[in-house]
C-alpha cells in the first residue's frame, strides 16, 4: 500500500486539530473531527457508542484534568487504504496529570484512530478510537480547567 503525502498530511492536521481542542478543552471544536456514530474504547468503558456518548463519557472525564497534552506526531504512524478513503493513524502522546493532592506527574499514552471519508482530499474524520495510557500511569487526573469557546 503506497501512501501519499497529501493524505498523511490531512492525517497529521487530524491529529494537530484534536491536540489543540484537548489543550484548550474545546468540546465543540473536536466534534467535526468524530463521525456522528463513532464507537470508542478508552480508559472509562468497554464501548462507548456514538459522539455524543464519547464526548460526555471520555472527553469531560479528562481533558479539563491534565495539561500539556501533545502528540508526538515525528513518531506518527499511518496505514492508508488503496482506495484512499480509510486509514488508520497511530500516535503515543505526552499529559501532565494531577494526583488528588495537586502533585504533577507524567501521564504518557498512545491511541489508534480508524479514520475514513467520503471523496479523496476531504478531511478526515474518526470512525474509531482506542486511547489508552502507557502501563503503570495513573489512569485518574484531578487538575481543574474550565471549557473554553471552539480554539478551531
């Protein structure tokens, strides 16, 4: 499967996008980045089944509770189909989180995202998300941030 530039670049902005809503924890902003019916794993349940439910379920469980959440994207990793309308990005990322004491520690992860879209050149957009911490990461943070307005 050969991958072209331009789509592990859309991939590569996919992922720069969803950084920026986490750091600012601008729910509305990341919601065109999900499909309506995307169905996740993540650190607080099995399934969770649609946008909606993963926004209240994963999204609000932690991104108003860490910082200095970033992708490592030099170490992205893409698979791209021939029809160039599904691909899978892979990518570790870096947070800070808060014990229940206030004290900083390092909250490291990776996350697979099964991305998909309608014409060659559009946007990416999530179908799938499985989010997990690196092991031995404490999988609560209780660092405070309020939701800002839409950072996209």
């Amino acid at each position: 499967m050969a991958e072209h530039d331009d789509d592990v670049a859309l991939i590569r902005r996919w992922f720069q996008k969803l950084q920026l809503c986490v750091q600012t924890v601008d729910f509305a902003g990341s919601r065109p980045l999900f499909a309506d019916d995307i169905i996740t794993f993540g650190s607080f349940t099995a399934f969770t089944m649609g946008r909606e439910a993963t926004e209240h379920e994963q999204w609000r469980q932690v991104w108003g509770h860490i910082d200095q959440f970033r992708w490592r994207l030099d170490d992205l990793r893409t698979i791209i189909s021939g029809d160039r309308l599904t691909a899978v990005g892979m990518a570790v990322f870096e947070s800070t989180g808060y014990t229940e004491g206030g004290k900083a520690f390092d909250r490291p992860g990776r996350a697979t995202v099964v991305l998909g879209r309608q014409v060659v050149g559009e946007e990416w957009i999530a179908q799938h998300t499985h989010v997990s911490l690196f092991p031995g990461t404490p999988s609560r943070s209780f660092g405070t941030k309020r939701e800002h307005p839409p950072a996209l």
